[in-house]
C-alpha cells in the first residue's frame, strides 16, 4: 500500500471522529434543539402533506369523473378525466411535499420539464395517440357498446384507455388499436342510429318472368315481421347484366335487426324462386366450335 494511500486513509479516519467527538460532546437539549426538532418537523409536515394530498387527489378525481359522468353519460371520458386529474394533482402534492422538506422545487420543476421533453421525444408515438384519445373524448365519434369499424378493424366498443381503444370482435376476440390510428383513419358507428337500410341485389335469368319475380320478392318484403313500413321498402330493376336481369332491393329495419332480416331473406327469397321456377344465373361460357372442312389434295 502507498504512503499515500495511507495518509488519505488516516485523513478520514481523523475527520470521522472529529465529527463524532464534536457530536457526543453535544447535550441532548442541542441535539434536540439544532437537529430533531427542526428536521423532525420538516419530515412529518412534508408526509402529512403527502398523506393528506394523495387523499385530496384522489376525492377531486372521483367527484370530477362522476360530474363528467351525469353530464355525458360516457364511462371513457370519466375514466380518462379520472386518471388525468389524480395524476395532476399526485404531482403537485408531491412538489409541496419536498418543498417542505428545503428542496428547491423550481429546480426540481426545471428538471420534471427537461425529463418530459425528453420522454416526449422518445415516446412520440404515444403522445400522438395520447393525443389522439383527447380529440376522440371531445368529439365523441363512438361510445362504450357501440359496434364500430375504426382502424382497419372492426367490433364492439369495450373501453378507450389513454393510448389504446379496446374492441370486441363478433367471434369474441380482444383487439386493442392504437387511438392515434382510429383518430387518423375514417370511423363507421353501425349503432349510431336506431334504423338502417338493408341491401340486396338478387340476379334473375333473362328467360324467368320478371314481374312475377318483382312481385315474389315485394310479397315477402311485406310479409316480414322486422322490416319497417316506413320507409317502404322498394324492388326494382338495377341493371342488365350480361347474363341476368338485377333487382336491387332495399327495406328499413332496427339496428339490432340488421342481420337477422339480411340472412332471413336471402333464404327466403332463394326457396321462394325455386318453389316458382325462377332462375338465378350463374357464370357459365357458351363454347361454339366452328369445324371448316377442307378438300385434300393429293
């Protein structure tokens, strides 16, 4: 060991135990007085602060999540406001809490600001989708239980978190797409309105009787219970295909009617054509073979 490790060692030890000395020459009633009760103090009132704070927090969050919720009606916008607010408010208890303790806050505020913008540049995605959630919130394009196709996908609203919206698929599938995506591509609420129109387009041979199909496919249009008879339903020639005649037809039913009337009359429709010999074409080539007969010449 170097000589000048040594006198580097002895120069601590001496200096720990000049404190030391000095510390237990001190009465009890100094230490009391210099150290215990000031600091003491300053570390009860700074957790009391934090206790009393994180409890303020989190009564604040509650009852602003429960107005936004009489007034909107929307579990999101009271999670997120909830959320948002008790992480607000955490904040500045916390701040007030090492203020407390002599910690200079406005440093410690610089340095929160430095981290965020350092975190925002790393985490842009996620800014952009948090975002994203707040411009959704507002304008409330959709809501928990709606049936939506946002984002390339497609299902029924479970919930929209800070980054990401929760959907269930009609086989039962959790799918979690990024707000930022939903908010930048086109959104289709199906559970908007209470009626929508169902559409068919049911193709006919050019040799079947079209007014007695016009009349088999308004026949059954009448007879359905869900369809609605306002807005009357309407079956009429669309186009003239190549191989068949088009009837386009259109009815109005309920929202949660929609596929119910769909599925039921395609198989209403195809028994009731076959029952009464309508036929419905199918792609199919018409090959005609022309043979030339040739003289052969010796």
């Amino acid at each position: 060991m170097s000589e000048n490790t040594e006198n580097v060692q002895l120069d601590i030890v001496g200096q720990t135990g000049q404190i030391v000395e000095s510390f237990i020459n001190m009465d009890i009633k100094q230490i009391l007085n210099e150290w215990v009760i000031p600091y003491g103090t300053k570390i009860l009132l700074a957790i009391l602060i934090f206790w009393i704070g994180k409890h303020i927090s989190r009564f604040v969050s509650n009852i602003l999540g429960k107005a936004v919720l009489a007034s909107s009606k929307d579990d999101m916008l009271k999670s997120f406001v909830s959320s948002i607010s008790y992480f607000l408010l955490l904040l500045i208890t916390v701040i007030a809490a090492l203020s407390q303790l002599g910690i200079n806050t406005s440093s410690l505020v610089a340095l929160i600001g430095a981290a965020g913008l350092a975190i925002g540049l790393s985490l842009q995605n996620s800014l952009q989708n948090f975002a994203a959630g707040v411009m959704l919130l507002i304008f409330k394009p959709f809501k928990t239980g709606d049936f939506i196709e946002a984002g390339g996908k497609s299902g029924t609203v479970k919930q929209m978190g800070l980054l990401m919206l929760e959907l269930k698929t009609g086989d039962n599938k959790g799918v979690l797409v990024p707000n930022g995506k939903v908010f930048s591509d086109s959104i289709v609420n199906y559970s908007l309105n209470h009626t929508r129109r169902v559409e068919w387009d049911f193709d006919i041979s050019y040799e079947s009787n079209l007014k007695q199909a016009k009349e088999i496919v308004d026949s059954l249009l009448a007879k359905h219970e869900l369809i609605l008879k306002n807005p009357a339903a309407t079956v009429v020639v669309g186009a003239l295909e190549a191989s068949s005649v088009q009837l386009k037809t259109r009815c109005w039913v309920k929202t949660s009617d929609y596929w119910t009337v769909y599925w039921d009359m395609l198989e209403q429709v195809k028994l009731a054509f076959d029952e009464a010999g309508v036929s419905i074409p199918y792609d199919q080539m018409d090959l005609h073979i022309v043979s030339n007969a040739s003289n052969q010449q010796d």
